[in-house]
C-alpha cells in the first residue's frame, strides 16, 4: 500500500477521497465511515488527507480531529504492513509476557507503541485477546501465536513481509 499523501499535485489520491465523500454525501454521522476508509487508503491518516477532508465536507479541521482522537482506531501516524500485539494481561503477564514484548522488541529495534523505519511492523501491546489458555500469547495481523518463548520470535516474525 502506497503512504503518499494526497496533496501536492497527487490528483489521483484526490480523486480516491473524492470517490468516498461521494459516496457518504447527504449520510448522518458520515464522518467516521469516510475517515475509516480514508485510513484504508494510507494505512494511517496523514494530516493532508484530514485537511482534505475537512475542506471539502465543510467540516472545522477541529471536529475532525475530534473524531480521530477520540477513536483509538483511527492512527495519525505510518502503521507497519504488520501489525504485532503482544499480550501483556495477567494471564500471559505471569507466564512470561513481559520477556515476549522484550523479546520483540529486540528483534524489530523499536519499543511498543512504535513502528519500525521499513514499515514493515508496528509492535502494540494490548491487555488480553481471549486466548489466556495458550498464553503467553500474540496476535500479528488475524494470526493468533501462543505458548511463546523468546526462542520462538524470530522465526514467527520472519513468516512476516
Ligand atoms: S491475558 Fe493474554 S490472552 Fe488473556
């Protein structure tokens, strides 16, 4: 996916935002519909696009803002093309999650809550994801890996481009 922004002279970027106010004009409550796939876009919402926006829905640059804080879906930020969450609940706390989110943290060189420079990976932490029975566990993408060691993290996030 392509992290272009869609102003200087990116017309084509114009025209895909174009196409979802279109779709959602004269719609209740379409601001978060049309941030939600604007974000499909980018991966992430780059102030360009939420200007963009805002101009051309006449809607203050403040409120859109508003939205996006307010929502933690939404990402102002690059994502990596994977995302990796790493269970830090009590379940996989005392199983050893804390040396699972080191551990990966080694390997990609960024802390949690960080991307890494090639985009290739963004590390999260979350609190549980319902899978306590395997823990210490992670998610990456839909992908749910459990009964981790710290041994087994480099193979699992080479599986991953
Ligand atoms: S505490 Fe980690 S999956 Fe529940």
């Amino acid at each position: 996916m392509e992290n272009k922004c869609c102003c200087g002279g990116e017309n084509k970027e114009k025209a895909k935002i174009d196409e979802i106010l279109v779709k959602y004009e004269g719609t209740k409550g379409f601001l978060i519909p049309v941030l939600q796939e604007v974000q499909h876009l980018y991966n992430y919402l780059p102030k360009e696009a939420l200007e963009y926006v805002a101009q051309e829905t006449k809607t203050p640059i403040s409120a859109v803002y508003g939205v996006v804080t307010f929502y933690s879906q939404f990402h102002l930020n690059p994502r990596g093309r994977n995302i990796i969450r790493v269970c830090q609940g009590t379940a996989c706390h005392v199983r050893g999650g804390k040396l699972i989110l080191e551990e990966v943290e080694k390997e990609l060189g960024v802390k949690a809550g960080h991307t890494t420079e090639d985009l290739r990976f963004t590390v999260e932490t979350v609190a549980c994801i319902g899978a306590c029975g395997l823990a210490p566990v992670m998610q990456i993408n839909e992908d749910t890996h459990g009964r981790l060691t710290p041994e087994k993290i480099s193979l699992i996030l080479a599986k991953y481009n």
